[in-house]
C-alpha cells in the first residue's frame, strides 16, 4: 500500500485542463498514456477518485486513460455548486473536458455509481462515445441497491463486531446528535462500511485506512441520489443508446445478482463477465484475473 500512498501524492499534483483558447479551465485533469481515450468515473456518489489511480496507469499502458474528481470533491472541491441540478452539472462538466483535451471519442469505464454517471453521459452525448465498461455498477433503477443495508449488517456481524464502534464508543451506531461535516462520523461511515465490500474484510480494512474525512462527502451523496431518483435512466433512454455495453462484476459482491438481472433487462445483447472470489474492488482483490481482462476488452477482444 506504500506505492498506491505515493502515488496518490502525486495525483493530487495534477495537471490542468486547457482550452482551445489558451486559457486554464478550473478543471484538474489528470490524464496519461497516448492512444483511444478512456475515461474512468469513480463511484460515489461523493468520493474522490484517486483510489481508481491503479486502473489509470494500467490502462495508459495502451491507451491514453483520463482521471479526475466530479465537481465538490478532491481536486474538485473548491468549485462552485449549482443551484439548480447539480447532477446535470457533472455530465456537463465531463464533456467540457472531452472538449478540452481535443477528444472526439472515448471509452468510459465506470465503477458502481460511476457506472450510472457513464450512462447518463453517454445519454446526454452519444455521438462522443465508444463502448461502455461498466465495473461493479449500480443499476439504472437500483435493485441491487434494495437489501444493501441488511447485507452490509450481516458481513459486519462476521467480522470482529466488536472492534468496529471501538474508535467511537462515544457515539451509538445511527450517530444520532453527530452532523454529517463532523470529521470523525465520515471516516467512521468510510472505515465501518468500504470493508464490506471486500471478501477479505482484513484487506478492506487496510484498503479503507487510506482515505480520509475529504475523500466522502455525505451532502453530495445525499443531494446526487435525490436527483438521479427524480430523473433516472430509464428503458427507453437505453432502448436509443446504440453503443456496446460491457458489464464486470464479481460474484460475491453486494450489489450482486440483483445489479447484474438490472442491467440485461436494459441491455439484452450486453457481455458480461464475472469474476471469483472478491466483491466490489477487483483490480485490488484479483488483480491476476481482473487486468488481462481489462486489456483484452479496451483493445476490443470479449
């Protein structure tokens, strides 16, 4: 984990976006690798996206792969919010950056709600797409979704319970009389929660000791889902999206079989793929299984 530390010291360098003008867009991009244009949106909604700085330099190996935080967040962060929709703002934002860079078509690769965020863009501007990854994704109408708290309950309740509300004894498991901005209740919903996405909870807990406070913000959670709830992406949207749609995921994971069952009912004639032994993070979890895959599929193999 010391290099993923290191190297996520030097994604928060950046790179700035600039226009055709001349003139620095707001937007730090952080973009590597030459070749077709890939895209990865991180999941969320309301997380940096620096933990998916693995699959960008995987994936810039062979193509030119783009990285960056939504508006609110990370890099990102210091932005200001629209008062009106501020999901709207994000696909806008996405493809103010496809303009930016010079890019006329790209792959996008988005992971769980990253996965939504890459289908309502591909809506919004299909004719700048190419395919769509979709890794470990949350499902248009978010079936797989349904029953996530009970099974988030039930992976805790196997693994050490006790330790889990020992940083913060203090405070009952609904955080009651704790706001949301408080420091230690977001790293408390980031280190009780992202381990059960793991098989191997160890390893999750490691995995989630590397974010902080800044890498989770409740509000833009909260205020994304209300707006992707009141507008989603529906059949028909997906009925006139024409572009070959790709679905990973891995067989113990929580949003799983619900998310997969989703997904074909949207997208018959899609390819999918289902990897053993891990549950949301595959390139963390299978990295053997998960990369050779990831490379066959960009360059066009099943």
């Amino acid at each position: 984990m010391q290099s993923l530390s290191l190297l996520r010291s030097l994604l928060l360098i950046g790179l700035l976006v600039w226009t055709n003008t001349g003139q620095a867009s707001p937007f730090v991009v952080h973009d590597a690798g030459h070749g077709k244009a890939v895209l990865i949106l991180s999941g969320g909604p309301g997380f940096t996206a620096w933990n998916l700085l693995p699959l960008q330099q995987q994936i810039a190996k062979q193509h030119r792969a783009l990285l960056f935080d939504m508006r609110g967040m990370g890099d990102q962060a210091n932005l200001p919010l629209t008062q009106g929709r501020l999901l709207d703002q994000w696909v806008a934002d996405i493809e103010a950056v496809r303009r930016d860079k010079g890019i006329k078509q790209w792959t996008l690769v988005g992971h769980s709600w990253g996965g939504i965020m890459a289908l309502l863009y591909a809506k919004a501007y299909p004719d700048h797409v190419r395919q769509i990854l979709l890794l470990n994704p949350v499902d248009p109408e978010k079936r797989g979704l349904v029953d996530i708290l009970d099974r988030i309950n039930e992976r805790q309740a196997q693994f050490k319970p006790d330790a889990w509300d020992a940083e913060f004894d203090e405070k009952d498991t609904n955080m009651k009389g704790f706001a949301a901005t408080d420091e230690s209740v977001r790293l408390y919903q980031i280190r009780h929660v992202l381990p059960t996405y793991f098989v191997n909870m160890a390893q999750g807990e490691t995995y989630a000791a590397q974010f902080t406070a800044q890498d989770f913000s409740p509000e833009i959670n909260s205020r994304i889902w209300q707006e992707y709830d009141a507008r989603p992406f529906n059949r028909s949207d997906a009925r006139r999206l024409k572009k070959p749609v790709v679905f990973a995921d891995c067989d113990q994971d929580l949003l799983m079989p619900e998310n997969l069952q989703g997904l074909k009912d949207y997208f018959p004639h899609m390819k999918q793929k289902i990897f053993k032994n891990c549950a949301h993070f595959p390139w963390v979890e299978q990295p053997k299984a998960f990369y050779p895959w990831l490379n066959k599929t960009l360059a066009g193999g099943n």
